[in-house]
C-alpha cells in the first residue's frame, strides 16, 4: 500500500511540474519576441538616422559645388 501511496504522489509530483513548465513556455516565448521586436525597431532607427546623414553630407557638397560656380 506504502509504494502505490509513493507512486501516487511522485505521479502528482511529475504533472505539477509539468504543468508549471508547460505555463511558462508561452511568457518566455512572448518575451523574447518582444525582445526582437525592440531590435528590430533600433535597427530601423538606426538606419534612418545613418540616411539622414548621408542625405544632409550630399546637401553639403552640393552647396560647396554651387559656391564654386
């Protein structure tokens, strides 16, 4: 009777903790893709920050050009 009440209770034991597992899997997934979502987004304003300038240099050279003339 003892080993079926042992058995019994690591059974117990091995669905909570499967369970909790299982209910953390989906947080963690839904971190990490906000994660990447951030990334994403810096990129983006990095690139656009990087194009900025690149667009105001070419509006400078452009104006020393139209000086010299």
């Amino acid at each position: 009777m003892s080993k079926l009440l042992s058995i019994l209770v690591a059974a117990l034991f091995a669905t909570v903790s499967a369970a909790s597992f299982a209910a953390d899997a989906p947080k963690k997934e839904e971190k990490k893709a906000e994660k990447v979502e951030k990334k994403v987004e810096k990129k983006e304003e990095k690139k656009a920050e990087k194009a900025e300038k690149v667009e105001k240099k070419d509006e400078k050279k452009a104006e020393k050009k139209d000086a010299k003339k």
